[in-house]
C-alpha cells in the first residue's frame, strides 16, 4: 500500500479549543481498517506531535477511540486563549499539520 497524507485517508481532521488553554485534534476514520492503520503510525506517537507543535511528548495526550474510529490528541497552547499574542483564538488552523503527515 501506498504511502498518504492522514487527509487523504480520514474522513475529518480538525482542531478546536479544549477551554483556554488546550488545543485538541480530531481524527475522524471511515473504516476499522483505516482507523487500525492510522493507529500504528506516528499520528499517535507524542514526540512526533510534539515536534509539529513545539511543545514537549510529556504533554501531549493521546485518546484512541476504536469504537468511535477516532483518534483525539490534546495539548497546551503555546498561548492562552484571547492573550495579545494569540493568533489563532478558536485554534481551527491548527489541524493541518496533522492532517499533512504522511502515513505508510
């Protein structure tokens, strides 16, 4: 099987607040078998989430859920939500890091 972008396989990937200071990603699959492969690949390795998102593994939380053929990963935010510094208030940008890994 070829290689692919995590977008290219999931139904949904996107990114939201998880209060003011947490971001979370969502990974929405189509089939068991989609969801199995995206569950075996660095989508859900922390260092390699924390490198995309500069923070550190010990941060990043990782919730699969194969009953759901979801996968969520939270972090803090590099900034709190609605600070002077925030450029991204409701964090919707922040899935297409994610979304452009490249999955075996």
């Amino acid at each position: 099987m070829a290689s692919q972008t995590l977008d290219e396989i999931a139904d949904l990937v996107r990114a939201k607040n998880a209060g003011p200071f947490w971001i979370t990603l969502d990974v929405f699959l189509p089939t068991d078998e989609a969801y199995e492969r995206v569950r075996a690949s660095d989508v859900t390795d922390p260092r390699v989430i924390a490198e995309l998102y500069r923070t550190t593994p010990e941060k990043v939380r990782v919730f699969p859920m194969p009953a759901l053929k979801a996968i969520k990963i939270s972090f803090p935010r590099p900034v709190t939500q609605g600070s002077f510094a925030d450029r991204d208030m409701h964090s919707g940008q922040q899935h297409v890091l994610l979304a452009a890994l490249s999955i075996p």
